[in-house]
C-alpha cells in the first residue's frame, strides 16, 4: 500500500459509497474526528480496527497489518531514522519471538 491508512479508510469509505457521516457512525466518531484521520491531522484508535473490519468487511489479520506498518513508517520518518532502523526492528522482533515475550 502506498497510502497512508488515513487514506486507505478514505479510499475505503468511497468505494463502498458512505458519507464521512455515515461511517463516522459506523465507527461510533463524529464526522470532524474521521474527517482529521482521513487527512492524517489524526491517528485512527488500534482499538477500532475490529470494528472497521467489520463494516468494510475486511480480514482482521491484514487490515492490523496495515495499521501498524502505518504507524511504524511513520515514527521512522518523524525521526529521520535511516533505513538500517528497520533492518534493526526486525531481527529484534525474531528475538522476541524466539524467547516468546
């Protein structure tokens, strides 16, 4: 994806045909705070992603993916980290996984 997740819920909620207000509903928001997400001004809540996979029908597993790759690249660009920042992160989380933290 090539998109911010703001953005992929945008894409999302045109595709399917809902207003902002309508899927503001759906996500139990108002329509300014789905109106800043969409628009990167503010970061959509981890604890509604099961929520939003419901209304857009979408594979949990995948759409958490999508968040925190979101949030990952992120933080990584909001502190000018350098590439070797994520070759870093990922050989900690084989180190994690392999002591079952």
């Amino acid at each position: 994806m090539r998109e911010t997740f703001g953005e992929y819920i945008k894409r999302l909620r045109t595709e399917n045909g809902f207003t902002l207000t309508q899927l503001a509903a759906k996500l139990d928001l108002d329509s300014a705070n789905l109106s800043k997400i969409e628009n990167n001004k503010r970061e959509f809540d981890e604890r509604r992603l099961t929520l939003l996979s419901k209304v857009f029908d979408l594979d949990i597993a995948k759409l958490r993916t999508e968040f925190f790759s979101d949030f990952i690249a992120k933080k990584i660009y909001e502190n000018n980290c350098d590439e070797e920042t994520l070759v870093l992160a990922e050989e900690k989380v084989a180190y994690l996984k392999s002591k079952n933290l």
